[in-house]
C-alpha cells in the first residue's frame, strides 16, 4: 500500500527524519507513537510533500509519489488531518466542508456532506458560523468529519483525540475502526495516547528522534518491557 | 450639475478602490507588497492612449480618402470623441494586459525566489526591480509610440497635400477631451468610474463568497498547506489572485488619463495613495481596501481642499496625506480600519 523507504527529510538544513523504512499495510491500521519532538508529524508532512526531502523514496500503490506536490498527492486517493490548524478559521463550518471534498463531483459532494453531518450532528447546528468561534473540541470535530467527507484509500490521522475529552475521543477511535471495517481504508494513526491507539492497532511503529526504533506487532511493543517502560508509561509491575 | 469637487472625489476614489483592492489581494496571497503595482496600472493608461491613436489615425485615414480639406479634417480630428465601442476596449485591453504582466511577475519572479529561499525583503526589492523594469519600457513604448504617429502623420501628409498632426502626445498626455459629453455636461468618467468600481466589487465579492473556486481561493490565502492537502492548487489560486488583481490595475489605469496627467512615471505618483488605502484598510481585508480607498480618496481631495484654501496650504503638499495616513495608521492602529473592534467603539461613542 504505502512505503517509505530510507527517507531522510526535515525543514530547510533542519534534518527531523533519518533513514527512515516503513510499510503500511492495506486495510490495516498502522499506529506511529514515539515522544514529543520526535518526527511523528513531520513523518506525516512529509508524505504529503509538505516538507523538504533530501533522499528517499515513497511508493503509493507502486507510484513513486516522492516529490509530487500536495495537491496531486491528494488527488491519488490520500487524505489527511494536520494536528494543528487543521480547519479554515475565516471560512464557515459549510464552507469548510465544502473545501474538504473539492475534489468530489457535486452530487458526491452532497452525499458525503450528509453522511460526514450524522456522524457529527451538533455540527448541522453551526453550518453558517465561522470556524474560529467553534470551541477546540467542536473545531477537532470539524477537522475530522472534513477528512471524512472524501472517500480516501488512505487516510493519515495525526493526533486525532488530542483535544478532546474522553468519550469523544474513545468515539473518535471506533469511527477510525469503521473506517477500516467498513469502507476498508488504510489507516495511518499517530498517536501519544498510545494505549488506547494500540488497542486498535494491527501494526505499530515507535519513532525515537527521527529514527525508527521499533517496528513490528503492537502486541510485541506493549510487552517489550524496555520500549514498554521508556516511551508507553508502562511500569514494569504492569506488564 | 455635480460640483467639480465632488466629481473629482468620485472618480479619484473609484480609481483608488481597484487599485488598493488588487495591491491587498496580492498582499494577501504573497505576503509582498507590490512596488510595481502603479506602473503596472500606468501600462493600462498606454493602452488608452493606443487605442486613441489607431482610431485617430484610421478616422483621418477615412476623411483624406473622402477628399476632405484642411479645415474640415482639422473639425473632425477635434470633434473625435470616444464611443462606448472604445472604453469596452480600452477598458478590457487594460485589464488582459495588466493581467498577463501580473501573472508574469509572480511566476518568473516572485515564485522562483521565494522557492529558492528569498525573504520578504530580498521579494520586496523584487518588487521594485520589476518597477523599474516596467517603467524603462514604458518609456521606450512613448518614444516607438510617437515615432509612429509621427511617421503615420507624414505619410498621411503626403496623401492629404497639407500638413496632417494628429494632436497627440504620448509623455504629458490628458485625455480629457476626447471623454467629454454634451449631454452630461461633464465627463463620461464620471459616470463610469463608479459604476466600474461597483459593478467589480458585486462581481469580486460574488466569486469571492459563492463560488467554489473563490473559496478555494480564500482558503489558500488563510492556510495554503491545509488547501493542499484538500487537493486545491494552492499555485494556481495564487496565480489567479496575482491575474485578477492586476487586470483590474490595468482596468483602473486605463481610465486615469481621462482625467490626469499621464507619464511613464505616474505609477510613482498613485502608489503612496494606493499603499496608504490599502494600510488604512489593514492589508489583509478586501472590505478594508474599498474603505481605505475612499476615505484616503476622501482626505485627498474634499478635505485637504479645505485645508489649502483656508489655511493657505500650498497644493504642493498632497503627497504629504498619504504618507501622514500610512504613519499614523501604523502608529496607532497597525491593522487597519478593518482590525478595529467596531462593536466596541461604538458602545464607548454611545456611553
Ligand atoms: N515547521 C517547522 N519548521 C522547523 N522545524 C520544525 C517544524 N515543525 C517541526 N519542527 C521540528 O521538527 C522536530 C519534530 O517535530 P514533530 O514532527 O512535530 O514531532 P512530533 O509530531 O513527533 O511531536 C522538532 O524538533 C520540531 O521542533
Ligand atoms: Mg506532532
């Protein structure tokens, strides 16, 4: 499905990623943790040809897409939800929508609108407003029923629960399961509530300052008892 | 009869309101500002003024083929006047053109700096290259220009068996003339120039707010990596932004030599009043641009008339305004009349 094959990429001189191989299966949900700063976004971003890569290669069902700008990128069936602003903040809740499935045709459009609203109906409440007076856990709602509206093959979530409470974000977590069940989408989920994000997982992946140090079964992740203990706040008493 | 000063006012600020709208438009997209803005609209008043003179030369073509005399070709020549056949052309001739350069200016010269790592200052200096680029052609436009009405005028000469001058001037050159109505008593710009201004601010604000593309367009210029991401071109919007914005300079240009003086260099003159609208708007509102640009259009002329003539000011000093309106703009309300809480100032004014 998607590969990423010794990718060395980072913002300008910065260098974030190094050397970095990973596979993500089809139909699967691949979950990426890994501490603060440690390039789980910029991995993300970076797929996207949102950042600048100095070698590597990346292969979407055996198209190298390595330096394909966003939009075409988008246009190959790859969705994505960016942690931070990831809505319009000037245009309102309908027209964020609406920018979310610019690719679809009209008819489509509609019909994922409507599908997209059920599954966040306080949203059909807030159409005409604009998306900064949202509060930030109607706003991560936003974002998420925007990269539901189009019908990806792949779809890349960033820190989808980050700021929401509890229950949304156990609801966030069933509906990426769906996706997968249901509509048979591949999944890439970063995550720092790893637990939970485990839970789900069919394959994990652990990021440590740029560099894959574990990559396998996330049940082998949640008993390995060094990786457990250092970056899944897992004591060793609970393992 | 409308008084003169008012008249001036209108049109002063219908011509201001395009060109500060594309200058924040641009703005907007690129984060530069755009030293080249004015001489790109001053392109558009060379259009004008070539569009007058193949009509001139065509019309006395016309008349020496008909045998005309000297007296009666003289009485045509200064009895042309422009037909609304012409202002639709020179009008639309002004926008393509001011487009064509604007869409050139941002894909050979801004896009590859900024892709190579310039920043708003090196693009800024860009700006100003292209500025003076534009103006060296225009200059050597004017000479080519009258190089060939002088060249037609000999030639017709010979037809004609007297001495045939056009009347025309491509440096110094108002056009006045050639607008006026007899049954409006006045200027046809008068008329025209708002309702241009109006009619493409309902178009603009009608793709901007209804239109897929428009709030594609908005979207880019808010969070042009999340547009990408969506699938939207964010380049081409941009591209779209840069056409659009200066077409309506060349729009705007196109009808400044109806009623001031023009020369290659006039951009220079328009483009302190041009920025301090766009300033006074907050540089990021196409509302705040339209709003800069009458009250700057405003400051200008009712208001420092007042000021001249009662306290002696010598008219010399105008160019003062816009700069006054551009620093105390940033002083005291650094993100425009558009960034102000109006709700706020109004329930303090009330209390
Ligand atoms: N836009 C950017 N420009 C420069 N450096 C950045 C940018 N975004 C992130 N970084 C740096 O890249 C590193 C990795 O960040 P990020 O990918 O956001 O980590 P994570 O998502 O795992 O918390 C950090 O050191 C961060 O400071
Ligand atoms: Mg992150």
């Amino acid at each position: 499905m998607l590969k990423v094959e010794n990718l060395n990429a980072g913002y300008g001189k910065l260098q974030v990623l190094h050397e970095v191989s990973l596979f993500f299966p089809e139909r699967k949900i691949s979950v990426v943790i890994g501490p603060n700063g440690s390039g789980k976004s910029t991995l993300l971003k970076t797929i996207f040809g949102l950042t600048k890569i100095y070698s590597g290669k990346i292969i979407f069902e055996n198209n190298d897409i390595t330096f394909l700008p966003p939009h075409k990128i988008a246009s190959m069936g790859i969705a994505y939800l960016p942690q931070t602003n990831n809505v319009f903040e000037n245009l309102t809740v309908e027209e964020n929508l609406r920018m979310a499935g610019y690719n679809l045709s009209k008819e489509e459009l509609e019909a994922r609108l409507a599908s997209s609203l059920e599954f966040f109906p306080q949203l059909k409440l807030y159409m005409k407003r604009k998306a900064r007076q949202l509060s930030g856990g109607e706003r991560q709602m936003l974002a998420i029923a925007m990269s539901l509206i189009r019908k990806p093959r792949l779809m890349m979530f960033d820190e989808p629960t980050a700021a929401l409470a509890p229950k949304i974000a156990h609801q966030v977590l069933r509906s990426i399961v769906k996706l997968r069940d249901e509509l048979g989408i591949t999944i890439i989920l970063v995550e720092q509530n790893a637990r939970a994000a485990l839970e789900i997982a069919d394959k994990a992946s652990l990021l440590v300052s740029g560099r894959v140090i574990f990559d396998g079964l996330p049940k082998d992740l949640l008993e390995n008892p060094e990786l457990g203990r250092m970056y899944l706040g897992v004591t060793s008493s609970q393992v | 009869m409308i008084p003169p000063i008012v008249e001036d006012t209108i049109v002063y600020s219908s011509v201001l309101i395009l060109l500060s709208l594309g200058l924040t438009l641009t703005y907007m997209t690129t984060k530069v500002p755009n030293f080249a803005h004015a001489t790109i609209s001053i392109v558009g008043s060379y259009v004008t003024l070539t569009v007058l003179v193949l009509s001139l030369i065509s019309l006395a073509r016309e008349a020496l083929i008909s045998q005309a005399d000297s007296q009666s070709f003289y009485r045509l020549i200064k009895s042309f006047s422009f037909a609304p056949l012409h202002y639709a052309l020179f009008m639309a001739l002004g926008f393509l053109l001011g487009s064509l350069i604007g869409v050139a200016q941002y894909k050979l010269v801004l896009k590859p700096l900024s892709q190579r790592g310039a920043n708003v200052v090196q693009l800024m200096i860009a700006t100003i290259a292209v500025d003076m680029f534009l103006l060296s052609m225009l200059n050597i436009y004017a000479d080519k220009l009258l190089e060939y009405v002088v060249s037609k005028a000999n030639e017709l000469s010979s037809i004609a068996g007297f001495k045939v001058n056009l009347g025309v001037q491509t440096r110094d050159f108002i056009l006045y003339s050639y607008d006026y109505s007899k049954t409006l008593g006045t200027q046809r710009l008068v008329m025209i120039a708002p309702v241009m201004a109006a009619d493409l601010l309902v178009a603009l604000s009608f793709v901007l707010y209804r239109t897929k593309l428009g709030v594609a367009l908005r979207a880019s210029i808010e969070n042009p990596s999340l547009a990408s991401t969506l699938g939207v071109n964010v380049d081409k919007m941009y591209t779209l932004a840069w056409a659009l914005s200066l077409g309506l300079a060349g729009l705007a240009g196109s009808l400044i030599p109806l009623k001031y003086l023009v020369n290659p260099s006039t951009g220079q003159l328009f483009v302190l009043s041009i920025f301090a609208a766009s300033i006074l708007g907050g540089l990021n509102s196409l509302a705040g641009a339209v709003i800069g640009g009458v009250l700057i259009a405003c400051f200008e002329i009712p208001v420092f008339n007042y000021l001249s003539s009662h306290l002696g000011i010598s008219s010399a000093y105008r160019t003062v305004i816009p700069l006054l309106a551009m620093a105390l703009t940033l002083l005291f309300i650094p993100r425009g009349v558009a960034g102000l809480n109006w709700k706020k100032l109004f329930s303090r004014v009330r209390r």
